[in-house]
C-alpha cells in the first residue's frame, strides 16, 4: 500500500509540473511582420536588399492620423523596419554601405522625408534620435487608383536597381535604390 501510495503522488507531481510548465502562445498580430527583397523572385539567393515590417491596417482611419504629416513615424508598426543592404548601394541617390539600418519615415502632403538610421532594434519611433541618421533623401508622393488597407512596402525593378516602393490607402512613395 505504501508502495501505491508512493507511485501515486509521483504520478500526480508529474501531472501538475507538466501542466504548469506548459508553453503559451501569444494570438496573432494585428499588424503582422512582413518582408520584401531585391531581387523579388524567391529562387535567387544572392540578395542585394530586404526590408522586415510591420503592416499596420487602417480599418476605416485616416493615413494622417496614423502617420501624421511631418512627424517622424515608424514606417510600419511595432519594431521601427531594418532593411538590409548586403552590397554597397546608393539609397534616394545618396551612398550607403553594407549594413543594416532602421527605416524612419517624415510623411508630406507632397513628399516624404526617407531616413536609414543606424540604431536598430527601436520599437516605435520613441527613442529615434537624429544624431544617428545615416542617410536622409526626401522623394515626392503620390496618389494612386487602388487603395490598399495594409501598408505594403515592394521592390520595383528598374534598370540596373530597383524602386522601394510604400503605399498605403492611395498614397505611393518610392526610394531609388541602386546597387
């Protein structure tokens, strides 16, 4: 009987560690991470450029309200972006080397500020800081036809680069990027 008795608050300890120990996942992400390269097609390797995001959704608001016209914003959600540049590069026709970088952003009305800043892991844009900017290149903005809901941020071939293109509701912005 001691024997039982013995067996079976092992049984039970066991029981009670492995369900308190058991691991809890977080819900999905209301704005999950994304992530865009140069080349685009997934079967080249050799990358030049990738860019991991957030998406934010608008769902009903307003861009400006959002990403407020001149103010510094995130470009995204959640983690301000790192993109990724494997190769020397000129970004918005300014240089920039190897590296990773964080994507800041100061929307306009008819341009937009584009900024690599070379802290990385920055949640938001609370604690950017000027002073470690890498690269500032203001390119203009524009409207398109289709409204997407998601930020979205591609690459767009052209010539011996690619265009980073943004958008969001009908609001289009693309960086030049040459390798």
């Amino acid at each position: 009987m001691k024997k039982y008795f013995t067996l079976s608050l092992f049984v039970l300890a066991l029981v009670f560690s492995t369900t308190t120990n058991a691991q809890e996942f977080s819900g999905l992400d209301k704005s999950p991470m994304d992530m865009a390269s140069f080349p685009t097609s997934y079967k080249v390797s050799d990358k030049a450029v990738r860019i991991v995001y957030g998406r934010p959704q608008l769902k009903g608001r307003s861009l400006g309200d959002l990403a407020p016209a001149g103010k510094v914003w995130r470009t995204g959600a959640n983690e301000a972006p790192e993109i990724t540049f494997y190769k020397d590069a000129t970004f918005g026709g300014q240089a920039v080397k190897a590296g990773t970088y964080s994507l800041f952003t100061i929307p306009g009305e008819k341009e937009w500020t584009v900024i690599l800043n070379k802290n990385l892991n920055q949640w938001g844009a609370y604690s950017y800081d000027e002073a470690a900017d890498v690269v500032r290149t203001t390119v203009p903005s524009s409207s398109a036809g289709e409204s997407l809901d998601a930020f979205s941020i591609a690459f767009k071939e052209v010539g011996s680069g690619a265009h980073m293109v943004m958008g969001w509701g009908t609001t289009r912005v693309e960086v030049p990027v040459m390798m």
